[in-house]
C-alpha cells in the first residue's frame, strides 16, 4: 500500500497490492459466505459446500482467495477465522454496510464542508449513524468476548508510535507476535505478566508456539539486561494496556471461576497517567529471576 501526500499535508495511502487483493476477495458475496462459517469453524468442506450451494471448484476457489489474504487459516484441520478476518467481518463490514446505507447522509457532511452549520449537523448525523468507524476515540468500546480483547490488544499494540506497557494475566501467542512487531519498530514496551497458574499457562503456550517462532521469543529476549528492562511478573488484580500515555484497555474477570467478564476500551490521558503509575508500582516488586526460569522452559532445544 503505498503513501501519497494530501492537500491538508496528511498522509494517505493508495491502495494497491495486498489491501486491493482484499478488497477483490471481499467482493464475491460466496466468499463472505465462507468467511461467516470460518468465525464458525469449517470442519467438513463438503458439508460446507452443500450448506452454501456451491460448487467443490467455486468453493475451493474462494477459499484459496481468504486462506492467501490471511483472512482465514487451517488450525488443527478446521479453517478459522484469523484475527485479521475477524476484524474484518465484525468491525470493517458492518460499518461499511451502514456507510452505504446512509450514502445520502453522508453527502450530506460532504455537502456542509466549510458552511457554519458543517460542525453541530455533521456530529448529529455521525452519532445518529453511529458508523463504527466514525466514532469518538474518547468513546468506551465495549469487549463482551476474550476474542474481541485479544483482537483490540493486537490492534493497540499495531498502531502504537510512542510507548506500550501490558499488565495481563492471559498468555496469548497472537498479542505477542505483535508485541515483537512493536518491539522490531523501535517501540519502547514493558510487559508485566500474571503469577497466577504461571506454571500451566507457560506450558500450554509451550504447545501452542511454533519451532521457529519460540526461538524467536526466545532470541528477543535472550540479554539478562535486556530481559530486566521488559518483562516481570507479578500479582496482577485485573489485565490493562495502556498505550501512548491514554489509550487505555482494561479487563473484568471472574476470579472466583478464572472467567473473562467483560472489557472496555477507551482514550483518556488522565486515567492513563494513574495506570501508569500502578504499572510502575507493579513493575518495581515484579519478579525477574521467574521469567527467566520461564523463557527457559520454552526453549526448544
């Protein structure tokens, strides 16, 4: 996807290669069809087939078309929904329905653009839509799933510029692939991971991590001094992130059951700073000599 300067001096992007592949696979309404059972679990393809009314070729060929643009991936012999696909499907194509839906609407904002009336009409209009992607950033998301939290953390940890700070009680491959794509931007993140149960958590990740990509965790955070300055663990009384000073995750759980409950994501510098200051106490009587033994138990060889 390439850059391109625009009159407000803004960057935009042009879409081409990867992004404009998913956009031709998104619109073959069969292939929406088979993202939806993806969220799912496609276990039986000719079960699938007969459900949806296509052909072994057409459907095969649709497939191919979301298992290339990562849009959905083969686990354990049952095709998924990636975290990629299910942004896609829960977040970017309900609110592009809505947009095309209110195409009149939106004119309408276009139309008003340097009037007097273009600020009170246009927030009338985009809270009565409330078109995902128009949303205040101040606004309180709503995380009823631990699958829409891992989603959000991996979308926090992707956009961050300045800093990340993870306090979690969950071990998920996903969050830290992005977590070391942060870390390879040259994006400062410090990671305080949940005691609890630490012993099952790090040998179920142990099952889950691939050859490679355990020897690349591995590698990251191989220095002792390095290791010192990102990673500890710690009693943790709920899971947060807290990015760029006041983008703010936080997690309810059942602590009685060890059950998610519910989260919520929100931007606010104010609570930020006081996270942080947490996040630092935490920090401070955090464990070090635990993550090591941790790390080693991963290794490999």
């Amino acid at each position: 996807m390439e850059k391109f300067e625009t009159t407000t001096g803004e960057v935009g992007h042009i879409v081409t290669g990867e992004l404009s592949t998913l956009f031709r696979a998104l619109s073959h309404p069969d292939t929406l069809k088979i993202l939806y059972l993806a969220g799912i679990g496609i276990e039986n393809s000719t079960y699938a087939m007969e459900e949806l009314g296509l052909t072994q070729k057409k459907y095969y060929s649709r497939l191919k078309e979301l298992t290339d643009t990562d849009l959905v991936k083969k686990i354990d012999d049952v095709y998924r929904q990636t975290a990629l696909g299910k942004l896609v499907y829960d977040r970017f194509l309900p609110a592009m329905g809505k947009a095309v839906d209110a195409r009149e609407e939106l004119e309408l904002i276009v139309y008003l653009e340097g009037t007097d009336l273009e600020s009170g009409v246009t927030r009338q209009i985009l809270d009565d839509l409330d078109i995902p992607i128009f949303a205040e950033s101040t606004r309180t998301k709503i995380l009823r799933d631990y699958e829409a939290l891992a989603i959000e953390a991996i979308d926090l940890y992707d956009s961050a510029r300045e800093s990340v700070l993870l306090a979690s009680n969950y071990l998920d491959v996903r969050v830290m692939e992005a977590c070391i794509r942060a870390t390879n931007r040259g994006i400062p993140n410090r990671i305080i991971v949940g005691k609890n149960r630490i012993s099952s958590k790090m040998q179920k990740l142990k099952m889950m991590l691939s050859l490679t990509f355990a020897k690349a965790l591995i590698n990251i955070f191989s220095n002792t001094m390095n290791l010192k300055d990102t990673v500890r663990f710690a009693d943790l009384p709920f899971t947060f992130c807290i990015v760029d000073g006041s983008r703010i995750l936080i997690e309810m759980s059942d602590t009685l059951n060890d059950s998610f409950i519910v989260a919520f994501s929100f931007t606010d510098r104010v609570v930020g700073e006081k996270l942080i200051k947490f996040f630092d106490a935490l920090w401070n009587s955090g464990d070090l000599q635990s993550v090591i033994e941790a790390l080693e138990s991963l290794n490999p060889d």
